[in-house]
C-alpha cells in the first residue's frame, strides 16, 4: 500500500517476525511501519524485537486490527492507525517524520 506513495522510500521490507528481527539488527531505520499480522508472529512481537534493536526508532502499527491499539502504544509503538480508516493520516505522519529527521540531520552537519 505505502509503495506507490510520492515522497516515501521503503529502504526494506521484513514479510515476517524473523525478518523484522534481522533486518532492523542490520539496518536500524529511523522509522518503520509494521503490521499484526505476520505468518511467524504478531506486530507486537516485531515492534518489541524493531524497538529493543533500535530504540531510537519511530515505529507505527498499521492495522485492520484496531482492537490492539492500546497495547501496541503500551508496547511502544508512535502510532497505530487503521488501515480501512486512517491511510492518509499514516501517510501525513510518516512524510511528517522525514522531514524533522531531515531538520535533524542538517542541525548535526
């Protein structure tokens, strides 16, 4: 879904627990987007795995699965939104966080 979105990069993509696991121990992004449902855990489990490897990242649900919006901002996420409901929102917010990473960047060189 967040493919085709002008001004948004995806740098990885993790289709499992496991992957999410390796890939942020290798990358660490700055920001990622996770789903509940994975065919080797749940959303929750990666956004612990993404957030105990790197802490600094910000991380967002993105679910038809609304009832875990309460947990997975206790878990740690930034954001959960709805995927039938929220798209625009999440797309705003993520083009919102690129561009203070940016501003911070520029601060720091």
């Amino acid at each position: 879904m967040l493919g085709g979105v002008e001004h948004l990069t995806a740098l990885s993509i993790a289709r499992t627990l496991q992957e999410a696991d390796e890939k942020s121990r290798d990358f660490c992004p700055d920001v990622a987007v996770l789903d509940m449902n994975l065919p080797d855990g749940n959303g929750l489990d990666a956004l612990r795995a993404v957030k105990c490897n790197c802490p600094n990242a910000h991380l967002f649900m993105f679910s038809n699965q609304i009832e875990h919006r309460d947990r997975a901002k206790r878990a740690g996420a930034d954001g959960f939104y709805d995927k039938s409901l929220e798209f625009e929102a999440l797309v705003a917010r993520l083009i919102n966080e690129d561009e203070i990473l940016e501003l911070q960047r520029e601060k720091l060189a």
